[in-house]
C-alpha cells in the first residue's frame, strides 16, 4: 500500500533498524523491489532522482506505474514513493504527480534560503499527507551532474533544519554518491553522534549507501539512521548479470533476444540484492 515514509521511520527509529530507499530507474527496477519487499516482509522506499523521473517521461507516469504495480502484485507492505534530491520545482511536481514523499535538496541554497523553501513545502507536505527530508550539507560524489566531496554538515544548521518540522534529515557524515575511493577516509562518526544529540528521535538519513562497509552501516543505525539509500549497487548486479547473459550467448539462444529474457537475469540480480541489503538494514519482517 503507498503511504508516507513518516511513520515507517518512526518505527525504524524506535526499533532501532532502517528502511532502505531502493531507486527505481523503470519497470524491471519497481517490481523487483517491490518483489523483494513483499518477500521479506520489509517496509520499502522507492526512490526516484529527477533525471529518472525524466526518462521515464514524467512523475505522473512513474506514480501511475507504482501504484497500479502495488494493486495488480498485490502488494501488502508499506510503500513510499519518494522524491529523490528534489529541486524546488522538482518538489512541486511531484506534490502534483501525488508522490507519497518528497526531498528538497536545498544545500546549495544559503541557509536562509533553504529554510525559507523547506518551510513553505512543509506546509504543502502536511495538507496532503506527504512526508519531507531535507538536506544539509552536501552528499559527496556525484548526483544528477552536482559533485561534492563527502563534507560533513554543521550539526547547529541540522538542528535549525529539523526544528522546522521536517519528517528526516539528510546530513553529510562524510558519504558519497557512487563507488567509493580508495583513499575514503570513511564515515564521521563524531558527526552523526552529535547531530543526533540536537535533533533526537529524528530520523537520519545515510545517502550514499554503496560501498559503505556492513559494520559501519550497522553503527550508523545504532546512532540514529533511519533511512539508507542504495542505487549504484542495484546498477551494477544488474550490469554485471547482464553482461554475463549476453557473453554466454545465451541471447542467440532460440528467443534468447526477448527483452523479457534478457532482462531476466538483471531483474534476478536486484530482488537478490535488495533481500541482502533489507537484512543487513534490519527491515526484514517489519512490515
């Protein structure tokens, strides 16, 4: 069933465990995390980046596919379908698209600016029901063309942000999109202690999540991390299972060429995947 992300974080936050935000990039994406999600009984967030939403030739389209998947799967875990990195007028969008969740980004606004946005779009958000994350400090790496470096967010400006009544925050703790280096200096702890200090029962969000080790993540969750993000890794089992089918020749093979064939194996790839991370993440059998 599609809801907000509010109250499955507040769960994850009380239960001491996470939700994980599983991208979607098209058909093949949603209903192999909605499968995963389904089987393990895991509450689940879609997630979907503005140039997603693009290829997939709008935001009506990509909720219309969701919530017509959730009904013909029969889907019984919560799901939320969320705007990943939303710019402003991403964020109105979506809202009209009737996401059940929304991000702004607002960390390249100066302070002021981002608080002022993120005000006005909570006000939208609690009308309809929605739920909001809000950034602070920027993620590392890159995402949708904005390159960062991993910094770590002012946990005085994350106080300032969950104050405003956002339902999760994202801070930077030193993550980053995409692989990780070789020389990462890993995640900050100090930081994430001390921006759960200020900010409580809020639930935090970890952008970033490919590449970051198990007992990190874990220590992550104990510290107050809700919601974790995971893209790159579904890409890249899906890449590498892909690769692997063609190289084999098993497209030449009868009607091996079949789209529903070759992308098969891929599909398989990422309802694996996803399973792994839902265990790791402690969401399994929280629905």
């Amino acid at each position: 069933m599609l809801v907000s992300a509010k109250e499955m974080l507040e769960k994850a936050v009380a239960g001491h465990y996470a939700v994980g935000q599983f991208n979607i990039n098209n058909l093949e994406w949603t209903k192999a995390i909605l499968t995963a999600a389904e089987e393990t009984k895991s509450p689940v967030i879609l997630g979907v980046s503005e140039g997603a939403g693009k290829y997939m030739t709008g935001f009506k389209t990509v909720q219309d596919m969701v919530a017509a998947m959730v009904d013909e799967m029969g889907i019984t875990v919560p799901v939320a379908t969320h705007l990943d990195h939303g710019s402003y007028d991403g964020c109105k969008k979506c809202i009209e698209a009737g996401f059940t969740s929304i991000m702004f980004d607002g960390s390249k606004y100066p302070i002021e600016e981002n608080v002022a946005k993120t005000k006005e779009l909570i006000e939208i958000c609690r009308e309809k029901g929605m739920s909001l994350e809000a950034e602070v400090g920027a993620i590392g790496g890159e995402e949708d063309g904005v390159v960062g470096q991993g910094e770590c967010a002012d946990p005085n400006e994350c106080k300032m942000i969950a104050d405003l009544g956002v339902d999760m925050l994202a801070a930077g703790i030193g993550n980053i999109h995409g692989k990780y280096p070789e020389n990462w200096a890993g995640l900050s702890f100090e930081t994430l202690d001390a921006i759960q200090k200020l900010t409580g029962d809020m639930p935090l969000v970890l952008h970033g999540g490919t590449g970051i080790p198990d007992d990190m993540i874990k220590k992550a969750i104990d510290l107050g991390v809700a919601k974790i993000n995971v893209n790159t890794e579904c890409q890249l089992v899906f890449a590498d299972a892909t690769r692997k089918y063609i190289e084999a020749g098993k497209d030449l093979e009868g009607k091996g060429f079949d789209p529903r064939k070759l992308l098969k194996p891929g599909y398989e790839a990422i309802i694996d995947k996803v399973k792994e991370k839902m265990e790791l993440f402690g969401s399994v059998g929280k629905a």
